[in-house]
C-alpha cells in the first residue's frame, strides 16, 4: 500500500502513466481498425459478439503477458544470427505478425476490388466457420499487438501498476470507440480502403523492426493522422453533393 502511495505522491509517475496512456491507445487503435475490417464481414447480427471478444482477448493477453513480464524481456534476447543481423524471439515475432497483416489487407484489397459477387453464406454452418475463422485471425493479432504493447510499456516504466492501469484505459477506449468506428468504417467504403492501406503500412513497420530497422513510429502516424483528415473531407464533400441533390428533387 505503501508503494502505491508514493507512486500517486510522485509527478514523474503521473507523467509516464499519461505518456504511456497515450502510446497504449494509439496502439490499440492498429489493433481496432484490423478488429473492425475482420468482423464487418461477418453477418450484423454477430459482428458486435465479434469485437466484443476480440477486444475482450486483447485485454486478457495483455494482462497475462504483463504477469510474465521477466519472460517478456527475454524475448528480446537472441537467439541466433543470420548473416550478421541478430533475431529474438520479439523480432520474429513482429516478422511474422507484419508478414500476417500485409497479407490479409492485400488479400482484403483484391476482394474488394474483385467484380465478382461472392455468395452470401446463409446456412447456420458455413456462418460459424466464418466467425471461428474471424476470431482466429483476431486472436494471432491481438498476439502480435499486444506482445508490441507490453513491450513498449516496459521499455517506459519500470512499475508494474502503471502499465496494468494504462494497459486497462486503452482497452476501455477500444471497447468504447469500437462499435462507431466499425459503423463508419462500414458505412464509407472508400474507408476501408484507406484502413487497408494503413495496415499495409503497419505490417511492413512491423517486419523492418523485426529485422532491427528503427521506424519511427511518429512519422507513420503523422502520414495516418493526414491521410484520414484528406479522407474525412472527401466525404464532408461527398456529403454535401448529396444533399445539394436531394434539395433540387
């Protein structure tokens, strides 16, 4: 109790909770656009149990990741080296997860773009393979984000009740910005090819740190934060258009 008092007594505390409070949230924001873009494509009626797991899941890995913190840290020890360049378990890790992220956000583009219709699945079955299958992806990724987050919060602070309380308010943010950033998501589709786009990007950020690469993460957010204003004005124009039509009919 004693440690807890001190740690809300000292300024230095309350700045690393809110800076890494900031970094958590911006974090789990990767993780809400991928969460959003899996479960949009399911049925309506299981895509809020969908994000409501994987959120929920995001939450669990992160604390019980932060429970093992001493294993943590040693995924950053390598383990073996190829042609001079040094991987941990971290790196591979990152590796794989970016290599998962640019693969599915592809794989997404050529669906969107592809002028085939697909067939509505309608029986009970084929819809439970697609949430399993939803879940599943979610699940590797919040693997992938989460083991990045804790990492990060370890590389801030060394006090365990600030990375559990700053780990705690960025999910809640998830949870609560989930279902209106999944509804505008949906209801713009040229969104979600920006949101592709971004997770492009954040996969490739993620293999060139796997391979020891230092990307800093404020220019990627930077080009992000740009990129979603320029799209936010198309559809401000796109709006307006609408209703000026609407008003001549």
């Amino acid at each position: 109790m004693d440690y807890l008092l001190q740690l809300a007594a000292s300024p230095t505390a309350w700045v690393a909770l809110a800076t890494l409070i900031v970094m958590e949230i911006v974090l789990g924001i990767d993780n809400l656009i991928f969460i959003s873009i899996l479960t949009n494509k399911l049925p309506e009626k299981h895509r809020a149990k969908a994000r409501r797991i994987g959120i929920s899941m995001a939450l669990v890995l992160r604390l019980g990741l932060l429970s093992t913190i001493a294993f943590i840290v040693q995924l950053t020890t390598p383990v073996f080296e190829i042609f001079g360049q040094a991987f941990s378990w971290k790196d591979m890790i990152l590796i794989a997860g970016g290599l998962f992220l640019v693969w599915k956000a592809t794989t997404e583009i050529h669906h969107s773009m592809d002028p085939e219709p697909e067939e509505k699945a309608t029986t009970g079955n084929v819809v439970t393979i697609g949430f399993a299958a939803t879940i599943g992806q979610i699940l590797m990724l919040d693997l992938v984000f989460s083991i990045d987050s804790i990492i990060t919060a370890v590389g801030m602070t060394e006090h365990l009740p600030i990375m559990i309380i700053a780990v705690v308010t960025s999910v809640i943010v998830m949870l609560v910005a989930a279902e209106p950033l999944a509804k505008f998501i949906n209801d713009n589709p040229t969104v979600v090819m920006l949101a592709l786009g971004f997770l492009i990007m954040i996969g490739m950020t993620l293999i060139a740190e796997g391979f020891g690469a230092h990307v800093p993460k404020g220019y990627v957010y930077a080009a992000m934060a740009f990129s979603a204003v320029i799209e936010c004005l198309n559809i401000a124009r796109r709006n307006r258009h609408k209703r000026l039509l609407a008003a001549r009919q």
